[in-house]
C-alpha cells in the first residue's frame, strides 16, 4: 500500500535531478521533517503487521533517521551497516560489496558479528531503491549471519529501475511506500505506480 501523503510530498517537493536521481533534500535526506518519518515509521509498522521482527538494519547515513523512528513502532533496535574503503577488521564483521547509485563507486558494507545473530529476525529499511545494490548488500549481511530475513521496507523505489523486480524475485517480502513509475526533468512532473 502507497502512502498518499509521502506521494503528495515528494510531487511537492521533490527536485528531479540529471541521471534518474530524486532529490528529496528538503524533508527526508538532508533537512528532515520528523512528523512526515513519525507516520512513514507507522506505515512501515502497519505494512509488517503481525510479522516478529528483533532487528532493523539500514546503511548509512540517509537510512538512519528513517530506521530509528520506524524501531520505536516495532520497539527493537536499530544496526546501520557501516561503509569503509578499507576493510582491515576483517574476521569481526559481516560484509558485502555495495555499489553506490549516486557516488558511482564502490563500497565495502560491514556489521559487526557483534550485533546480527542467527536467531535475529532482520526488517531491512532504506531511504531510496534504485538497482537494489544496497538492500541486496544489506541482505548478504543478513545471509552471513544466518539470521532471517523477513523482509525490506523503502521510503522511495524508483519502479522504472531494476532493483524492485529484482528483489522481488528473489523472493524478498519488499513494501516501498512511493513507487515512482516516471518522473521528467523537463517539467518536473512525477507519476506514480497505482498499487504496490
Ligand atoms: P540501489 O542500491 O538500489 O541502486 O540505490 C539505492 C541507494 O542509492 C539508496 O541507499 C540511496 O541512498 C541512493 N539512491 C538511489 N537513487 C536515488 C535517488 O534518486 N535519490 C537519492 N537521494 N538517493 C538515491
């Protein structure tokens, strides 16, 4: 289920950038409107009804906001996959390599075995799917850990990338509250899929 206030704000507010990129600076990714997370938050609880969930994991640092408001509805923690260039921890970590979208470089992800465990029932959240490198890297971690992935919950897929069908392909239970179908830089107009 889409969330009409989200769709409503991105149509708004939203800045459609060179290279299929989104940018929502304004309210999610560099000033953040807390009361628009809160019910982003509730959104992703109710979209998960029902399912136990111990672990929120997310990549930094757009991810972050949006994973610890949502936790305080699913009342677990939050573990944000940390990005290194230059992985000299290794034998402590879970880690996976992530190509970035919007940098157009790569990424070593790590985690520390510390804190994701085979037990763990991990909700995967993230700000922005695009070619769904990062949650597919977030759910290597997961993997590693052989802890169970019950599903990914995204702010923003772009559907006219690759990453959505991908994902769900592979059988992740993935639920993005705006799933934007097109959008135009030449005259800024945004459509969006009509059902998840
Ligand atoms: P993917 O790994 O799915 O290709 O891209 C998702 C990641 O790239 C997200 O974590 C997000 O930070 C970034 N990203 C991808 N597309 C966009 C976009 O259109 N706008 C912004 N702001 N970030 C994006």
């Amino acid at each position: 289920m889409q969330m009409q206030l989200l769709q409503d704000r991105i149509r708004k507010d939203g800045q459609i950038k060179e290279g299929n990129i989104l940018k929502v600076d304004s309210f999610l990714n560099h000033q953040i409107d807390v009361s628009l997370l809160q019910e982003i938050g509730k959104e992703l609880k109710r979209q998960f009804e029902g399912k136990e969930i111990t672990k929120i994991l997310t990549i930094e640092a757009s991810g972050i906001a949006i994973a610890c408001i949502a936790a305080q509805y699913f009342g677990c923690p939050v573990i944000f996959a940390k990005k290194t260039k230059t992985l000299n921890i290794a034998g402590e970590v879970y880690t996976a390599k992530v190509e970035s979208f919007t940098h157009q470089t790569t990424n070593d992800i790590i985690v520390s075995k510390s804190f994701l465990h085979a037990e763990d029932k991990v909700l995967i959240i993230d700000d922005f799917l695009a070619n769904g490198k990062a949650i597919f890297g977030l759910s290597e971690l997961v993997r590693q850990a052989g802890a169970e992935l019950v599903g990914a919950g995204v702010v923003i897929e772009k559907g006219f990338q690759e990453g959505g069908k991908r994902l769900r392909e592979m059988g992740i239970d993935l639920h993005s509250l705006a799933i934007v179908e097109s959008m135009d830089p030449a005259t800024g107009s945004i459509t969006f899929r009509k059902e998840d």
